[in-house]
C-alpha cells in the first residue's frame, strides 16, 4: 500500500556537509580558479582522484534483497571478512573518462600513488602534450598534504613521469578535520618536474 501512495524505499543522500570552516568559500574561489586556468591550458590535464567505501568480502548480506522464489543464504553477523577490497577513481575531467583501481590492501598513499601510475601507464600516449597535471582531491588520511609518504610519493612519480603536478585540494567536509590542519588548502601544493 506504501510503495502505491509513492512510498518507497529510497537511500539516503550524503549531500549536506557536516561541517563549514570559515576558509571553505575562498578554498571554492581559489579551486575554480585553478580548474579554469587547467581546463583551458593546452599543456594541463585535470584529473580528480578519491578512493571509495571498502567492499568487505564474503557471505554477508549487506542488507540486500534479490528476486527469486528462494531467498539466498548469509551470515547473521557481517564478521570476520576474507578480502576487503579498496576502489579507487581518477576521473579525467574533460573526457569524462573513468578509470578504476580495485586494490587488496588498505588505502594507502602507496596504493593511491601505485594507481596512479598504472593510469598514466596505460594513457599517457592520449597525452603526449601533457607537461602538467592538476589533481583535484581531498585532504582524507592517506592523502593529506601532512602526509609525509603521500608527498613523497607524489613527488617521486612526477619526477620520474617529467610531470609538473599541482594538488589542489578540497575543503574539509568531515566533523574530524581541523581547522587548523586546513588552513594551507587555500593555496594548492605544485611539484616541478
């Protein structure tokens, strides 16, 4: 009778940000700037990079439903998983091309920096006239530009790629993320290469 009146199950959207610092709206200001000056640069491609929610493997129902005349069988607890695996997207920008990493590990900046490589290894030839690239991404725990391996990492690949990188970086969305931490990411980080 609920799903007839227009009632039905929906998910719910993550779209409010849980908290607003007083720097978010010059980190907006200065971002589009950068993304503006990229996306017109002959020489520049944007990318955007964030790893997502881990996919924790085995026999687990995660609250799913599927069709059939027998319902299908899981634990009662969702424990003890054998696999967990880490997708992690860079979205090119201006093609709308996605590529996708699934990893076995732990979101590392290892991981995020590995993947990176692999991209660039498999779509580096489309991009020949590429002298720099702008990274669009979030300040999370393995990409922080506090994060001392993330920033070396980075650096080895734009080095050994002859790539000048500039990270620019999002506005803290999360309760966890201090303001102090933030400050900074009202400019962005550049490496030569």
């Amino acid at each position: 009778m609920l799903n007839r009146l227009g009632y039905t199950l929906k998910r719910v959207q993550k779209i409010k940000p849980l908290k607003k610092i007083k720097e978010t709206d010059a980190i907006f200001f200065n971002l589009k700037k950068i993304n503006e000056q990229a996306d017109i640069s002959s020489d520049t491609l944007r990318i955007s990079i964030d790893t997502k929610a881990k996919v924790n493997l085995g026999d687990f129902s995660r609250g799913g439903k599927k069709r059939s005349s027998v319902a299908p069988t899981a634990g009662d607890h969702d424990m003890n998983p054998f696999a967990k695996l880490v997708p992690f997207g860079i979205l090119e920008v201006k093609a709308g091309q996605l590529f996708t990493v699934v990893g076995a590990s732990a979101e590392t900046s290892d991981f995020m920096v590995d993947s990176l490589q692999l991209w660039w290894d498999e779509r580096k030839e489309n991009y020949v006239f590429v002298k720099k690239r702008v990274i669009n991404l979030d300040n999370g725990p393995s990409a922080s530009s506090h994060r001392t391996q993330f920033i070396k990492r980075i650096t080895d690949f734009a080095e050994k790629n002859k790539l000048e990188i500039q990270l620019a970086y999002y506005p803290p969305y999360h309760q966890w993320h201090s303001v102090k931490k933030h400050r900074h990411s009202v400019k962005s980080l550049v490496f030569p290469a």
